[in-house]
C-alpha cells in the first residue's frame, strides 16, 4: 500500500488528527496503536503546542480534548516536543492510552533517539 497524498493540511487543526487516525485504523488495521506528535511544544500554553507554521496554527490542548472522544482509545502516545512531559498534557490522555513518552525539558533539533 503506498502512501495517501493529502496535500496541504492544516496540522494545527484537530480536524486534521481525528482524519489521521480513522484514515490509519481503516487502511492499516492493528491489534495496537502509537500516535507520535512531533513539533514545537511547550506543555499547556495555547498558541505553542504543536504549531503548524505554514498555517500560523496550534494545535492546543483543548482542541486535542475536544478530539479525544473521536481518536478513541490509542496505545502509546508519544511527543517529541519541548517541555510536554508536564502533567496537564499527560492528564489530558488519562484514560485513553496505556502508555506515554514525551520530553520533561528542552528538545533538541534531532528530535527523540529511540
């Protein structure tokens, strides 16, 4: 299966996420789920939680809430983003994921190094 080509998208909209995810469990049905944030962050502030800059959008944690109920449950999720380790973003997934992993401090560039 090759990959969709979606164009432009609005990555700072939920909109956007909510369509990943169902468009990933229809074409590539899995016993378990990772969903990995990668971009700026900086925990709870709105306007800074992975940002799309091409749109000049965030996608903060009350839209990510409001997602929550149509993403259902995922098995691992993971940031790779400055400071989202904090305990607001880590509640926010309370119930819905079995796992987590995001960085308490700065980031670098590079990202994550599994």
């Amino acid at each position: 299966m090759g990959l969709a080509d979606w164009g432009e998208r609005n990555l700072g909209d939920a909109q956007t996420l909510i369509d990943f995810v169902a468009w990933g469990r229809e074409h590539c049905p899995a016993e378990r789920y990772a969903l990995y944030f990668w971009g700026h962050g900086w925990n709870w502030h709105p306007g800074y939680v992975m940002s799309d800059d091409t749109d000049r959008d965030a996608l903060d944690l009350d839209e990510l809430e409001g997602a929550l109920p149509e993403i259902g449950f995922i098995d691992f999720v993971g940031y790779d983003g400055c400071n989202m380790a904090a305990i607001e973003v880590q509640t926010l997934w309370h119930g819905t994921r079995d796992g987590a992993g995001a960085f308490a401090g700065v980031g670098g560039v590079a990202g994550c190094r599994v």
